[in-house]
C-alpha cells in the first residue's frame, strides 16, 4: 500500500525535462504568458454564465458571487505560483502532488485536471457555437435547429461546437509559438468586446433592476459562486506550460497574481452592469452581453461584441487545450499512461497523440451535451484540484523546508485555509447530481490507475523519470 504513495523528488522533476523524445520548447515571452492567462479564463465564465447564474440563481447578487469566487481563486493561486518557482515543468498540480503527497494523489488530481481543462474547452465551444448561429442569423443565414443544439434542448449534435474544436485543433498542432501568438491576437478581441460592454453598457443602467440584490438569498448567492467559479477555472493552465516558458521563475508570479486580481475586478464590473442594464429573470440567454446591449436599442454594439466574443472565446479554447494536452503528456511521460501518448513532434514539439485525445473527447462533450451540465462538471474538476495543491505547499514547507523558495506564500495558514476551505464550500454548493457525476468519474481513473498506472510508473522502475 506504502508504494501508492511514491514520491517524486523536485530534482526528478526538473530532470525529465531534459529527456530528448519528451522535450518541449521555449517559446513564451512575459507578454504572451500574462495573455495566456487572460486567454485561458476569460470566455464562456463571463459572456455566458453571468446571466443565467443571475437569472435561476443570484440575482444581481452574482457581483458578490463573482468576487466570492475571484478570493478563493486568488488564494489557490498564490500556493501554485509558489510550487511553480520551484518545480518549472510541465503537469501542474498532477506534478506538484506527485512531489509532494504521493503517485496516487497525484494521479487523481491528474485525472481531475483533465476533466477540468477538457470539459471547460468543451463548455466553451458551446458558448462560441451560440455567438456563431446569433451572427449568422444576423446576415440571414440559419441553420437547421437540430444542428446547433444539444441532445437535450431538442438537437442532434452542436455543428458549431465542433468546428470550432477543429480550429482550435488546427493551431494546436502548429506548435507552441503559433498557440501562443493565436492567444495574443484572440484574447486582444475579448479584453476589447469587454471594454467596449462596459463603455457603453454604463450609460443604460437602471439601479432600480439592482433590487432585490440577492432574491434567492444567501443560498443562491453562494450556488451562484460555485458556478461562476468556472469563470476562473482555467488560469492554472499556465503551470502546465512551465516547460516552453521562457524565465519561468520570475514571469510565472507576476502573471499569475496580476492577472487573476485583473480579472476579479472586470468580471464584478461586467456582472454589475448587465445586471443594470436587464431584469435578472430575463438573462437567461447564450449571450447575456449582447442580449443586453439590443435590449437598449443599441443593435451595432451588440454585433460587434458578438464577433470580438466568436474570436475572444477561441482563446480560451486554445489556453485550456493545451494544458489539457500538457497534463496528459506529463502523466504518460511518468508511465502512468501510455508513454507513446507523450512523444513530441521533432519539428514543432508538440505532443500529437496527446492532442488529438483531447480534440476528440471535447467534440463528443460539446457537441452533444448543454453548456450548463458541462459547466458544473469542469468546476467541481478544478475546485478538488485546487483544493489538493493548496495542501501540498503546505506539506512540502514541513517535508521540504530547505528547499530554496523564490516565491512563498504569505501567510500560508491563512491562505491555504482560505483556499481550501472555500474549495470545499464551492463543491457543496454544486447540484448533488453533478457530485455523483464526479465521483463516478473518480473511480474509473482509480481502475485505470490501478490496472495499468500503478504498474508501469516510472517510479516503481529501474529507470525511474526516464
């Protein structure tokens, strides 16, 4: 039973990286990295949920959802800026538990990252699949309803959804510069659609559609964090790209915490407006931000918005791609997997195999799952993720004191407590079923895991990390 709990050393970690068939390159600048960010969480956490969060949940209460959500994020982030110092490679949280709490461990929170960076490119597709079919029918083209919706509002499979997946699939495989300069140009059209939202979405509220502030309560507003959650899932993705970073020690804490303190302030800015401009119970639409400006009688607003969103919302299919393909990689790179699945591209160093698994599992959520089961599936993922990391920093400070830091988290018993506690909170407050849903999806790693990973890790063999 001990050897379920194998760890791995930080200098094994940083070893592996060094192996030529499972090599990564540098490509990412301090700018692209702080895009990547940006790229990675904002999309369909805040051009879509906002308004049914607000409608079947919050009410214009959803601005304290939001910063309830933005605290405990900002807390987590402050534990994987301090692993990520330490340990510049590629996994993320799969990586830093299998260093500090264990195979098993890791492999769970592995197996919750993949779930999580998966479902919410998946989430996202769908969200962009509603933007596409609102602009096409805006120039008179439309499509057959059963061919833009889900099986359980009436469609057959969301054609959308999946083409945007083979776009993003398209960049995906050119390798990491181009997904990095893809990132920049993308996440520039959402930071630019939610800027122009807030310019002239200003001008139309009435403080009035503010009361009651919290209708459902305190209940719904904490049910409402939970799922706006998803508006921050996504960041930690910049920790499974350590490896094709360029001085990752000092560009990963200022892009990390800069930008989730950015986000937070935007995503309560755009909450609070559109909850100003709309009755609540009336957003519950694909589209809130659009929806809110034609509500005005501002139609040109709204269309422009609704391209920047079509080509912002790639973004962050393209950021949580890559760190669902990342992980993946670094999990067969261990043995806990396939090793094939980890072998790169010679000429663009990019994990092939690992990237079409990824593709291919997202097309089949998107195109026939709703936006509101996928959203609750990636957050409960990323939340017993986060959750998990949070306790390895604080493990690895008793087990790994003398381990140079070059960046340690303030306060970590407060933080982490913080981080935790309100992980666990936010997984309580997600529907039972979605609960199940997860567990489920628990245990069928654990047969995987025991059946082929726990046999064929790198750690359990003579050549350990290699």
């Amino acid at each position: 039973m001990a050897n379920f709990f194998r760890k791995k050393s930080i200098e094994q970690a940083n070893k592996i990286t060094e192996v030529e068939r499972f090599k990564l390159k540098r490509e990412l600048g301090s700018l692209q990295l702080l895009l990547y960010v940006l790229g990675a969480t904002i999309g369909a956490g805040i051009f879509v949920l906002p308004g049914t969060t607000a409608a079947l949940h919050a009410g214009p209460g959803v601005v304290v959802s939001f910063l309830i959500g933005g605290l405990v994020t900002i807390a987590v982030g402050l534990a994987y800026v301090e692993f990520a110092a330490m340990a510049p490679v590629a996994g993320s949280a799969y990586t830093y538990s299998y260093i500090a709490l264990g195979e098993i461990i890791a492999w769970i929170i592995g197996w919750d990252l993949l779930l999580e960076f998966i479902v919410i490119s998946s989430t996202v597709a769908v969200g962009w699949s509603g933007y596409v079919n609102s602009f096409l029918q805006s120039v008179g083209i439309h499509l057959p309803g059963v061919l833009t919706k889900d099986i359980a509002h009436g469609g057959i499979v969301n054609l959308p959804a999946v083409a945007g997946w083979l776009i993003v699939a398209w960049i995906a495989m050119s390798g990491i510069k181009n997904v990095g300069r893809s990132n920049m140009l993308f996440t520039a059209a959402k930071v630019g659609a939610i800027i122009l939202f807030l310019a002239i979405g200003t001008f139309h509220v009435n403080p009035i559609n503010w009361t009651p502030f919290t209708p459902f309560g305190w209940s719904g507003v904490m049910a409402g964090a939970a799922l706006v959650f998803f508006a921050f899932t996504g960041f930690d993705g910049v920790t499974t790209v350590m490896e094709e970073v360029k001085n990752p020690q000092k560009t990963i804490p200022k892009a990390l915490i800069g930008g989730l303190s950015v986000l937070t302030l935007i995503y309560a800015l755009v909450a609070l407006v559109l909850t100003g401009i709309v009755p609540f119970p009336e957003l519950d639409v694909p589209n809130p931000t659009v929806y809110a400006l034609q509500s005005v009688g501002i139609q040109w607003g709204g269309a422009i918005i609704a391209v920047s969103v079509i080509f912002g919302l790639l973004a962050t299919m393209i950021a949580n791609t890559t760190s669902a393909t990342r992980v993946l990689f670094a999990m067969s790179r261990d043995g806990l997997l396939p090793e094939r699945i980890a072998q790169t591209n010679k000429k663009t160093g990019v994990p092939v195999l690992s990237t079409i698994i990824v593709v291919g599992t997202g097309i089949l959520l998107s195109g026939f799952l709703s936006i509101g089961e996928l959203a609750e599936f990636a957050n409960i993922g990323g939340l017993t993720a986060f959750a998990l990391t949070t306790v390895s920093v604080v493990v690895l400070r008793y087990t790994r004191p003398d381990q140079p830091r070059i960046f340690k988290v303030p306060a970590l018993w407060l933080v982490a407590t913080v981080g935790v506690g309100g992980c666990i909170v936010l997984i309580f407050s997600l529907p039972p079923f979605t609960i199940v849903r997860f567990l489920i999806w628990l245990a069928l790693g654990l047969v995987i895991y025991i059946g082929y990973g726990y046999k064929h890790a790198k750690m359990g063999s003579d050549n350990e990390n290699l």
